[in-house]
C-alpha cells in the first residue's frame, strides 16, 4: 500500500512537472530572409548568371519590338498618305496583327523561360538556407523563427536575430 502511494505520488509529481514545462513559452528568433540571400556569394552568382540570360532574349525582344514599330509607322504613314488601296490596307493590317501576336507570344514564352531560369538557380540555394535555419532552429532551441522580410511577424516578445548563426552554419 505504501509503494502504490509513493507511485501515485511520483506520477502526480510527474504530471504537474510536465504541465509546468508545457507552459513554459518557446524561445523564438528572427531574421531577414531577403537581406540573407541578397548577402550570399551563391545568390550574387546566381543573379550574374541570370542577368547574362535574361540578355540574349532582351535584345531579340527589344529588336522584334522596334521593327514591328517600324512596320507599323511606315504602314500608318502610307495609310495616311492614301498610298494602299483599301483591300491592301486590311491585308497589311492583318499581317501586322499578326506579327504583333507572335511578338507577344514570343515575349511570353521568353518570360517563362526567364523565370524558370530564375527557380533553377534559386532552388538549390534556398534548399541550402532553409536546411541551415532548421539546423540552427535545432541546435539552438528555437520554437520558431520569423521571416521579418515578409512582415509576417508584428510584434514578438523575446526574439532573437539568428541571421549571424545562419550566415556561419552558410559559411559564409
């Protein structure tokens, strides 16, 4: 009888332990996401990379659109002038519209492919940081970390900036 008491007593110990550890509130931190990746050598890289890309279709893009202005003021002017019969008028109008629909077909397609360009390279490096912020998240104790770039977080008491432990576990 006596053991079944200091067994009850023991877990009733237990129990009120356990729910004054539970109350007890997390340790938080905080960081600028943005300002991380914009600081890293990776992301540098990356967005060199990306400029050179974006170029090769920024200047066929740019040279589609002066010629189709191009075409399209000569057609205006001759238009004005009274130079096309009617029926030529509506076919070199026709043709126009349609050289202005591939040109933004092509103008689409290339922003696709820019912003594809963009997650390849950004991918493996956000992979990288979000492993590191778990991984200081677990060694450090933190409940929860906040992205202070999003403005996710409005007030928070106690938190911590981690971005200098993340930045080392980056190596950086």
């Amino acid at each position: 009888m006596l053991n079944k008491l200091k067994i009850c007593l023991l877990m009733g110990l237990f129990a009120v332990a356990t729910a004054v550890q539970a109350q007890k509130p997390g340790k938080f931190g905080h960081m600028n996401l943005g300002n991380l990746l914009d600081n890293l050598t990776e992301t540098k890289q990356a967005n060199i990379a990306l400029e050179a890309f974006v170029a090769k279709y920024s200047t066929s893009v740019d040279s589609m659109q002066k010629s189709l202005e191009l075409e399209f003021k000569t057609f205006q002017d001759q238009y004005r002038a009274g130079s096309l019969t009617q029926v030529v008028a509506q076919e070199r109008y026709a043709e126009l519209e349609k050289k202005e629909k591939a040109f933004t077909a092509y103008q689409q397609s290339a922003e696709q492919a820019v912003s594809a360009k963009r997650d390849e390279l950004l991918k493996p490096i956000l992979e990288k940081v979000y492993e590191a912020i778990k991984a200081v998240a677990k060694e450090n104790g933190f409940a929860m970390i906040f992205d202070t770039s999003t403005g996710a977080a409005l007030y928070a008491l106690e938190t911590e900036d981690v971005t200098p432990i993340v930045l080392k576990k980056l190596g950086q």
